[in-house]
C-alpha cells in the first residue's frame, strides 16, 4: 500500500482514540464533581457538629470553673432529709337539692 494511505488510517484510529478518551475524560470528571459535591455537603455537617461540640465544652468549662459542678457532686452525696408532710384529706361535702 502507499504510504499516504496508511498515514491516513493511523490519523483515523488515532482521531477515534483522542474522542473516546476524551468522552470518557468527561464521564470520569462528572463522576468526579459528583463526589466533591457530595464530600462538601459532608464537610459542613461535619463543621456544623462541631460547632455544636465546641459549644457545650464551653458550657461544661464554665460549669466546672464557676463551682457549680463541685456543689452539684456534693449535693449529689451529702442527701439534706427532707420534711415529711402529711397529707391533710380534705373532706368537701356536696350537697345537691333538688329544691329550687
């Protein structure tokens, strides 16, 4: 064969390789998006929860620093006895007449 004629061929198979590649490029970068998508979405709640902790370990601090938390402990194992009242019953009579 001539060689234009096979110069020709290598340039069709190579032009059909260079879309195919680049088709499946762009399948691959789509998937890709969709998982940094996805992956973001996770990062905020991530961020978000820890928002939430950061808070209630700030609340726990001020707890502990302010004495609270030794005074609860302590009132948790020294019991005050408690006055036992008595329950009064209280005896309503009601009485209905028919009398107008």
């Amino acid at each position: 064969m001539n060689e234009v004629l096979h110069a020709n061929i290598f340039f069709i198979i190579a032009s059909i390789a260079t879309v195919a590649f680049a088709i499946m490029v762009c399948i691959a970068m789509y998937y890709v998006i969709k998982i940094l998508i996805s992956i973001r979405a996770i990062l905020e709640r991530v961020e978000e929860g820890s928002d939430m902790i950061a808070e209630d370990i700030t609340t726990v601090r001020n707890f502990v620093t302010k004495g609270a938390f030794i005074s609860h402990l302590m009132g948790l194992f020294i019991k005050t006895p408690k006055k036992s009242r008595t329950k009064r019953a209280n005896k309503k009579t009601t009485v209905i007449s028919d009398s107008k």
